[in-house]
C-alpha cells in the first residue's frame, strides 16, 4: 500500500489549497496535522512525503511545539523522505538543516513589492537543473506573507532568489525543498486570509483581489506544475 503524505498546519487557517485539490484529483492518500488545535507532529518515518506549511510562528521560537517540529523536520532530511515546505515551512527546514532564521530586509505581503511592480522569484542556475521546475518558466510572479527569512550554510542549495529578501527556494540533500511564497494559495483561502490575518488586514481588499486575478491562472498552472513535479520527485 502506498504510504500517505503529511500535511502540517502551523495555524489552522494556512491550509494546502491547490495542493490537497491536486492530491484528491489523483487519489494520493494524505493526512493533515494542524497543531494550532493541539495535535502532535507524528513521527515522519512511516510517511511517503512530509509538507509543513505557513505560520505566524518563529523558527527561532523557543516553545515546545517548534523544538518538536524542529527534531521532526531534522528526522525527515536524516531518513532522506521528501520535503515541501512553504512559508514557516522553508524557514524551518533551514533552521533544522543548520541554518539562521533573520528578519527579512523587507517585511513581504501580498502581491506589491515596495516599489508597486509584482513581487517575483528568479531561477538560480541550480534551479534552472532542478527537477522542482521541470517544464517551467524561469521566474514567477508570487503572493508573499513573511517578515523573516533564512540565511544558508555551504550544504543548503540556493535555487531562486528574489530582489528584496534574496533566499527564495532552497533545497536540502536531494529532495528536501522550501519555498518562501505561496503557491498553494486559491481565491478561497486569500478570502479567508484577508480577513483574519494582521498584516493583510492593513492592505486594501479590492487591490489584493484585484492583483490576484490579474495573475490567477498563470499563478494556478505554475502552482499545479510545482507540485506535480515535487509529487514525481517523492516518488507519488
């Protein structure tokens, strides 16, 4: 029997959105954690992938939930089972593989760069050869939501890199990956974001709704891509 996916929730709201649509389209078996309501980080070893996602939580926190989710991380880079990590979930992927979690130069949210124009990630030449990004472009339009960011070791791959906090994507071994943006993110979920996260809620709604659709579908076909290229790379 296939081995599931596991899906860690950091805050309850920060669901896998256009991941969990591509899992139910093609059956993989998952199950999701959300430690927000007080359930345990399971042990990795008996999981096909491991997927933690965004929180407002600090890979620097020294509270017993991010010491567990630490030693789990740390467990699935040492038993070589893939990796995703999103947002909370790149920085601590690089907190467990040795690296430092900073505040970011730049305090990124929702589509606009500081000078107005579309936050965007480019392809290192490592990422150029990263499986990750077979069949697709080289630099992307992203949504941000992350006042801190990651500073690497000489072991930690660089693999796109963004003009206001530099670490983007990174890998770990073969198959460990973190992203610092969303690509999971549907219509549905900025709905709900908007309205109950602190920093979205200082932005205008109709101007995120707007720069989203402006983007939507490239950022969906992008997004759908990513993770049916990290799913192959899992061995799903």
């Amino acid at each position: 029997m296939e081995k599931e996916i596991l899906i860690i929730k950091n805050i309850s709201r920060e669901g896998p959105g256009l991941l969990e649509e591509l899992l139910k389209k093609r059956r993989i078996g998952y199950t999701i954690i959300d430690l927000a309501l007080g359930q345990n980080f399971p042990p990795v070893e008996n999981f096909g992938a491991v997927v933690v996602l965004g929180g407002p939580d600090s890979a620097n926190d020294n509270s017993r939930k991010m010491k567990i989710e630490l030693a789990r991380i740390r467990e699935a880079i040492d038993a070589n089972i893939p990796y995703l990590g999103i947002c909370l979930g790149l920085q601590t992927l690089v907190k467990a593989a040795g690296g430092r979690i900073i505040k970011s130069p730049v305090r990124e949210t929702g589509f606009l760069d500081p000078e107005g124009s579309h936050f965007t990630t480019e392809l290192t030449a490592a990422g150029k050869q990263d499986p990750l990004f077979e069949g697709l472009d080289h630099s992307f339009k992203v949504f941000h939501l992350h006042g801190e960011t990651v500073e690497l070791t000489d072991s930690i791959t660089l693999l796109s890199t963004g003009k206001f906090c530099r670490n983007q994507i990174v890998r770990v071994g073969k198959n460990a990956y973190g992203i610092q943006c969303h690509f999971e993110l549907t219509p549905e979920m900025l709905e709900t974001w908007m309205n109950e996260d602190p920093d979205l809620l200082q932005l205008d709604k109709k101007q995120l709704k707007k720069n989203f659709a402006a983007i939507q579908d490239d950022y969906r076909l992008t997004g759908r891509k990513l993770f049916t290229n990290f799913l192959r790379i899992a061995g799903f």
